[in-house]
C-alpha cells in the first residue's frame, strides 16, 4: 500500500523529504477534486494525506465519500484543531483511541 499526499508545494515538501512519492499539487479545485475522485478509485493507495483546509474546500458530497472511506484512509492534517484524524482512526479501527 502507498501513502498519497495532496496539497501545495510548501505541504508536500516535507512528506517528499521524507520519501513519499506520491505527490500530488493540485492548481484549483477542479484539479483537486479530479485529484481526490482519482485516488479514490486507485487500489494501491491505501493512505491519502491532505492539507485540511484543502479538505474543507471540496463538495460536501466529496468529503463525505472521503470521511466514510475505509481504504484508502483519508487523512486531513493542518494547523486547524479538528477530528478528522480521530475519527478516520475509530473508523478504521471501531476503537476511539482516544478515550
């Protein structure tokens, strides 16, 4: 399985540092939609890994897809405190870590 990371250049610049090479900077929302409705349907990804403020900017349609989406497991980290890594977790796994 890969880890896939969508965002600018300045978000995947540490995860390319890292290794990844699955790196994917959309230039507007309908390259990043297209982006995501594309890894989506990718069986070797099993990890995608956006900017969250990327995230919140999606269709709500889209985003739900993303957040029900067991594998690959959809990962919006950034700045802004939110549950999303939480509760892909409890979902992955039925367990809230957390508690």
């Amino acid at each position: 399985m890969e880890i896939a990371v969508v965002g600018s250049l300045d978000f995947t610049l540490g995860f390319q540092l890292a290794g990844i090479l699955r790196l994917h900077n959309p230039k507007n929302i309908e390259e990043l939609t297209s982006t995501m409705k594309s890894l989506l349907n990718e069986k070797e990804v099993g990890v995608i890994v956006i900017d969250n403020s990327d995230l919140l900017n999606l269709p709500e349609r889209l985003r739900t897809r993303l957040s029900e989406s067991i594998t690959p497991t959809v990962l919006g980290i950034g700045t802004e405190e939110d549950n999303t890594l939480r509760e892909s977790i409890k979902s992955a796994l039925g367990v809230d870590l957390w508690k």
